[in-house]
C-alpha cells in the first residue's frame, strides 16, 4: 500500500516547473483507502494561487442495470504506476497552462457505489482545466497500468478498454 505525505507537502512536484518559469504541484496517490471527495477538494484548494477555474470528476463504482456487480477488483504495478500517472500530468502541463493537477486511483475490491478515482485540475482560465482534466480522465480509463476486473453474480470477468474509451484517447492525438 502506497501512503500519501500530509497535504501540506505535495506527493511530487512537477520538474517542468522550470521549464515555464511557475511553481507547478502535481499530486498523485494510488491507494487502497476510499477517499472522501469534499476533503481531498479542500486541501488541494487551499494552496491554489492564481486560478480562475477549478475542474474535478470522480469516478464512481457502478453496477450494470442487467446484472448485479457483486464488486470490482483492481490491480496495479507500485512505482510504475504513479510514475506513469506523473508522466501523463507533465504532458497534461506541457500541452494546457495549467497550474496544478491531483490523481488519486484506487486498487484492491471496491463495491459499487465507491469512489474509484478523482481527477482535478486548476488553472487561470477554465478552457485548460477542463481540457487538461478530460485528457487525463481518458488517460487513466485506456491506458494507465490498471488491470480491473468485475465479479458479476460471482463469475470473475477481466474488463478491457472499449471501442468508445480509445476513441476518446485518439481526440488528443489529432491537435
């Protein structure tokens, strides 16, 4: 299990900071902990400097309205995983101006209903922050090394990224 540092210090900050002469924190925590939402906004919130837009989304564990979801098992590689997140925020930095970006994944049995992740993204002007948060949503549903799988009415089925989830990915590659 991979624990967080108090807020107050950021699990990583971004090099690229230098790059564009501004302070950019980046924070990342793949945990097995549910997280509560309003808190995590809280915190992140507090050290903002010169922000006019604040995007979060939170993915929700869901059942599927045919069949009962008895839970969903998530799998991951420690350290590869966060640096791979991390990777993905710096280009989100890179390609959007924004000011800074948090990630939290969980892993482990999460029952429906559940916060899985959460995504936020801050920045001076609200284009960014929505732009920057979609791209690492769609990053984090297609290709950050997760490997989910659902147990539905006690059969085990592995999930894998759909049609619709690569589509999604494929738009950042067109600008």
């Amino acid at each position: 299990m991979i624990r967080r540092p108090p807020r107050s210090t950021p699990l990583y900050s971004s090099a690229a900071s230098d790059v564009y002469k501004r302070q950019v924190f980046l924070y990342v925590s793949v945990q097995n902990e549910v997280f509560d939402f309003s808190k995590e906004i809280e915190q992140f919130s507090k050290k903002l400097n010169n922000v006019g837009a604040l995007v979060t989304f939170t993915g929700i564990v869901r059942g599927k309205k045919s069949e009962t979801l008895d839970f969903m098992f998530i799998e991951h590689y420690p350290g590869m995983t966060e640096n791979q997140i991390t990777s993905m925020i710096n280009n989100a930095v890179k390609r959007w101006n924004i000011n800074d970006a948090l990630v939290i994944h969980r892993y482990g049995k999460l029952e429906p209903g559940e916060p899985i992740m959460m995504v936020a993204t801050a920045a001076e002007h609200r284009r960014e922050a929505f732009e920057a948060a979609e791209y690492l949503m769609d990053y984090l549903k297609s290709r950050a090394p997760f490997w989910k799988k659902e147990v539905i009415n006690g059969k085990e089925k592995w999930v894998d990224a759909t049609v619709d989830d690569e589509l999604a990915l494929d738009r950042w590659n067109k600008f």
